[in-house]
C-alpha cells in the first residue's frame, strides 16, 4: 500500500531479435511487420483506496500499456470516484504496410502509413437519474503511398504524402426517467488534409 492505495501491477519488457535469411523484407513488413529492438510488452498499474471514509480525488484508478514499440500500441487509463466521475484515456495507433510492383499497367497500390486515434472522456453523475459526458476525440493519419490513377486518357503513378486529423470535441446527457431513457449529444468536427499528391509528369503542379 502506497498513499492510502492498495497497489498491483505487472510488466513484460523484452528485447526482439529479428533476422530475415531469404526472401523479401517488405512482404515481411506487410504480413507481421514486428521490427527489432526493445519492446515494452505489457505493463498494468493498479491502485484501490484502503479507507471506504477517507476523503480522495480518486477512489481507484487503472493504466495498462500493450506492445509499445510494435505496430498497434495501446495506453489506457481510467480513473474513478464513485457517484462523482469517471475519467477515460485512450491512445492508439496502427501502422500498415503495403508493397507491389507499381507501373501503369496494375492496380498495385503502396502504403506506408500510419493511423493514430486519441479519445478522451469526463463523465459526471450529478444525480442517480442524470450523467453528463464531455469528450475530445482525434484521428490523424501520416505516411507516404503511391496510386495508379487514370488522368487525361493517361495512367500515372501518383506519389502522395498523406497528412490528415480529425478533431470532435462535443458533450451529451443520459437522463433516465422510470422506464425511459433519453440521450441528447451534441458535437463539432473539424477535418484537415495537408496532404500532397505528386503527378510525376513535367510541366504539372502537384494537387494539395
């Protein structure tokens, strides 16, 4: 026990070797895509208050971390005070990798990108019958492709830097009443494209 907290946890750290003896190492990348170096498999942080009538900010709390290095890492975090709030956090991303030939004469496509998503959440329980929730959400995707397309009775092979976010930031109220159940929300977005697209053909600026 720490702090008034009973505490509890565990890790996983490792180091991965990684050799590939034959065979090509972006078809690896896009089957497993597991690189080498020190890993941070796992690790979960546990605390539960000891004193039922102690005065806390927080009655309990949870952070737990997955593959942190790899592909799809994870981080959670959820706090909590009983009947006062509840407090969530999640980060997350994805990388995905894709190589074929590329010419104009395919439908070959190349990826190399990788897609993040943050969430956040505050909700409040003012009454038994009444919760309020704010929350911020983001998605972002970043990397380099390339696309056959179609241009003028002409094929190219269009290099693009994608470079895209996506913010919601909003609130919504759960209000029961007998029987009833009433949920109201209301959000903004806003989407952003900084992306570039490349036409590889002299005299032709690039798309934006």
């Amino acid at each position: 026990s720490v702090g008034g907290y009973r505490l509890s946890g565990s890790a996983s750290l490792g180091y991965r070797f990684l050799t590939i003896d034959s065979g090509s190492k972006d078809f690896y990348r896009e089957v497993v895509n597991l690189e080498e170096g020190v890993r941070l498999f796992n690790v979960t942080l546990r605390g539960d208050r000891l004193d039922p009538e102690a005065s806390k900010l927080v009655d309990r709390f949870h952070l737990e971390a997955n593959d942190i290095g790899d592909p799809y890492p994870k981080i959670e975090l959820h706090m909590a005070k009983d009947a006062v709030y509840k407090f969530d956090v999640t980060l997350r991303s994805s990388a995905y990798f894709v190589k074929r030939p590329e010419d104009a004469f395919s439908d070959n496509h190349r990826f190399d990108l990788e897609r993040r998503f943050g969430n956040i959440q505050l909700t409040l329980f003012p009454s038994k019958t009444l919760q309020l929730h704010l929350f911020y959400r983001r998605q972002e995707r970043e990397g380099t492709d390339t696309v056959p397309r179609m241009i003028e009775n002409n094929v190219f092979v269009l290099h693009g830097d994608p470079d895209e976010t996506t913010n919601d930031v909003g609130a919504a109220a759960d209000w029961t009443i007998g029987a009833l159940s009433v949920h109201l929300e209301q959000s903004y977005r806003r989407f952003t494209d900084d992306g570039l697209v490349s036409l590889p053909v002299p005299g032709l600026r690039g798309l934006r």
